[in-house]
C-alpha cells in the first residue's frame, strides 16, 4: 500500500512539469554566441566570489565583536577583514579584466562597452 501510494505521489507530482517543459524558451536567448555564455558564466563566478567575500566580511566582524578582549580573537577577527578586503580587490581586478576581455571578443575593442546581459 506504502508503494502504490508513493507512486502515485511521484506522478502526480512529476506529470505536470514534463508538460510544462515544452512550454520553455530557450535559457540562452536569441542570438547567444559563445562568447556572451562563457562572459556571463564568468560573471556568475565573480558574482558567487563577491558574495564569499561579504560572508567574509561577515565572519570577520563577528569574532572580532564576539572577542570579550582576546587578543588572539581579536588579531583574528582583524586579519579574516584584512584578507576580505584584499579579496574584494582581486575581486573588481578580475571584473574589470573580464570585461575588457569580453568587450574585445564582442566588438573588437577592449575600450568600449559590451552589450548589457539580458
């Protein structure tokens, strides 16, 4: 009983996304070149990577607030918001660099702006 239970569950469950799955546009978009899939999955990195960086952040702040005076916690707390910020510049380094590197793919130039990600 446990078993026709559980199976009916599942396709009730996964019947109404296979028809739905039809429905989809393509996730890409229209026009989608290499270039513009490999840019915006190194985007995405960068963006995860900025996101480590404010947790970081976070966790930094918070054992040098949660220190009670420990000079240890404290130089601890200290050295996680140091290497935080070091890590947001080579953050915006790597943004910077992949823009320009994604600009002379697209237009040929390294100096004008690609086009916006949709």
């Amino acid at each position: 009983m446990k078993q026709l239970f559980y199976t009916l569950f599942s396709v009730v469950l996964l019947l109404p996304s296979t028809a739905l799955a039809q429905q989809l546009a393509n996730p890409l978009g229209k026009g989608a070149t290499i270039e513009l899939v490999i840019g915006r999955a190194i985007r995405a990195i960068l963006g995860l990577s900025g996101v480590a960086a404010l947790a970081m952040f976070v966790w930094g702040g918070f054992l040098w607030l949660t220190s009670r005076g420990e000079t240890k916690q404290v130089t601890q707390g200290k050295e996680t918001l140091k290497w935080a910020v070091l890590g947001l510049i080579v953050i915006f380094a790597a943004y910077t660099l992949v823009n320009a590197l994604v600009a002379g793919l697209t237009t040929g130039s390294a100096l004008e702006a690609p086009e916006p990600v949709e």
